[in-house]
C-alpha cells in the first residue's frame, strides 16, 4: 500500500460532528499536525469526506 502524509489545514470548529469524529480517528485535532497513513480504502474515505480541511500529500 501507499503511504500519505495528511496536513490539517483549516479548523474543525463549527464543523458537523461527524467531521469531527473523522479528523480525530486520522489522528487529526490542531492546524499544521501532519501524520502519515497507509493509503486504505477505509483512509481514502475518511480523506473525501474532510477534504476541504486538510491537505493529502503522496509520499
């Protein structure tokens, strides 16, 4: 599998619940935190779901 590193953008305040949740489960919660994932469908789901608050980068 390919590995992404996942930037938070944008904040997650006034942002569903559900947003939220998904942010947390990608190990997501404060502006400029990158982390770095498999690329699964189950990550590149929760990746469209949040796209407009982070940005994907191919590693």
């Amino acid at each position: 599998m390919a590995k992404v590193q996942i930037t938070q953008t944008r904040s997650m305040i006034k942002r569903p619940e559900t947003q939220q949740r998904t942010m947390v489960a990608l190990g997501l919660g404060k502006i400029n935190k990158a982390v770095e994932v498999e690329l699964t469908p189950q990550i590149a789901g929760m990746i469209s779901k949040v796209n407009h608050l982070i940005t994907v980068k191919e590693l």
